[in-house]
C-alpha cells in the first residue's frame, strides 16, 4: 500500500509539473504576441466638426455597441470579472481623468485611427478585445464621423482597473479561443475606402453584416461559444435561421429581441438593443446579405 501511495504521488506530482510548465510556456506565448509591435502606414484622415458628422458618428457608435463595452458616458467598464477568466475592463475614453489625456498625454487623430481601425495602442502593441477587425473596414466618411463624435463626448473622470487574466484567459487567448490578441485578426494594410452608401443591396448588407462575424464568424454560420458558458451561436444564412424568416421577421427581431418562433433573445449574448439602431436601409441590405449566404 505505501508503495501505491508513493506511486502515485510521483505520477500526480510529475503531472503537476507539467502543467506548470505548459502553462508557464502559454504564459509568456502569450505575453510575447501581446507585446509584439506593428507598423502601420498614417492614414491622412481629416475629422470634421460639424453637427451631421457628429450625429453621424453616434449612430456608427450605437450600432457598433462602442457603449455596450465602454459604458454608455464612454467612461469605461468592466466587460469580463471572472477568477479564471480574469479582468478585462474597457478603459474610459474620454478625456477626463482616467481617461485617453490622463493615460497618453495627447491622443492625436491618428492614435484613434490607430486604435479603432488596427487595434494597436500608442506603442503599436495590440490592444485586448478591442475589435478592430470589424471596425477595420469602416470608410473614411464614417471613420472620420466616430472619431468626430468620441472628441465631442464630455470628460467623464473615472479610472478604470488595468486588465488582468486569469489563467484560463491565458489558455484560450494561446488556442484563440478568446480574441484578446485584437492586431492578429486585422488586415492592417487594407485599403481605406472614402465612402460607402446607404443602399438596399447585398454589397451594403456586407458592410453592415462585418459587426456579426465576432460572434457568428467570418462565414455567418456560428458554432462552439464564444466564452465558455455561453450559448453555441446560430447559423444566420440563408441555410440557417434566416432560411424561414422573411424581412419583416428579421427587423421584427432585431427591433424587439424577439424571433418569430417566439424565443427572446438574450442581450448579454445576441445585442439585439444595439441592432434596433439600425436604419430601415441598413437592416434591410443586412438581411438581404445574409439570406444570399447559402452555406451548407
């Protein structure tokens, strides 16, 4: 019996050591891609501030979610608290304390292309979870626009808590199971168009539809969850739930968060608050870009 004992405690403890050293290798894996850093080519961008290009600009916000992660005054928020997930928190990007001035000194038009469109800090390291990837195609006019309207935010003076992951972070971050690495996901030497106009067509539903691919992927048929815990993530193509809606049934749900099967759709998973924003022209091109995805 003492022999078992000690038997197995040799094999518990050696297995204990490697997974401390697997972690070990995740750890600074990950910590490497975090810190590696991107050139980018300046993009000239000019930010009006005029009242329309304001306005214009809190619409791409809404129904980007821009205030679902950084609060809705854009002060910041905690958007993941979990031992071993982690904290990851969006920071304040106003410029009250705390804030984009607090935490850079100046933030130049060209840090906020930076960061929205590449999904890089000052240094040109990624930044967490940001993601750049769906606000990368943004054409200039309504790149322009979100950056007029986050200038134009009041100062909010509120300091948030720096990101720390947990263990399991880490782990799902190295497999890209969690988009924390936010920079590796971006084609940062794509071109910036000028601008995209409003239309029911599927070329503008393909514009619209980039905010879905986080969740539902870059071919729109879902899959594992995204965060452990979470639902799996339904098929949105014309082979999937919108094979037997027709558009009044897919602006019904995105406007009420309810489906035609009578299903209310969970905002913390599908944010159904933030797709109501959309106009009739926007939602309308979405749904025609979708039902035209027959995925098998």
């Amino acid at each position: 019996m003492k022999k078992f004992f000690k038997w197995t405690g040799i094999v518990l403890g050696s297995v204990i050591v490697l997974l401390l050293i697997g972690y070990a290798f995740i750890y600074f894996s990950v910590e490497s891609r975090f810190n590696k850093k991107y050139e980018v080519a300046e993009q000239p961008i000019t930010i009006p501030t005029d009242a329309a290009t304001i306005a214009l600009g809190e619409h791409i916000a809404a129904i980007k979610g821009c205030g679902d992660c950084h609060g809705q005054d854009f002060g910041g928020n905690v958007v993941i608290d979990d031992p071993a997930l982690g904290l990851v928190t969006a920071p304040n990007i106003t410029m009250g304390k705390g804030g984009l001035s607090s935490r850079h000194g100046t933030f130049t038009d060209q840090d906020y292309v930076r960061a929205i469109r590449h999904g890089l800090d000052k240094e040109g390291k990624s930044l967490k979870l940001m993601p750049s990837y769906e606000y990368q195609p943004l054409c200039k006019k309504d790149l322009a626009a979100l950056i007029a309207y986050l200038k134009s935010r009041p100062a909010v003076d509120k300091e948030m808590p720096a990101i720390a992951m947990g263990p399991v972070g880490y782990v799902l971050a190295n497999f890209d199971k969690l988009p924390l690495i936010v920079a590796e996901k971006v084609n940062h030497s794509a071109p910036l168009e000028e601008e995209v106009h409003p239309t029911v067509t599927v070329a503008y539903g393909k514009y619209m539809a980039v905010s879905c691919q986080g969740c539902h992927g870059s071919n729109y048929q879902g899959g594992a969850p995204i965060i452990p815990g979470s639902p799996l993530v339904p098929n949105i193509t014309g082979k999937g739930k919108l094979s037997n809606w027709t558009e009044d049934q897919f602006i019904q749900t995105l406007r009420t968060g309810v489906t035609p099967e009578g299903k209310k759709l969970d905002p913390k998973y599908m944010p159904w608050p933030m797709a109501k924003e959309f106009t009739d022209t926007e939602i309308k091109a979405l749904y025609l870009f979708l039902k035209a995805q027959q995925t098998s």
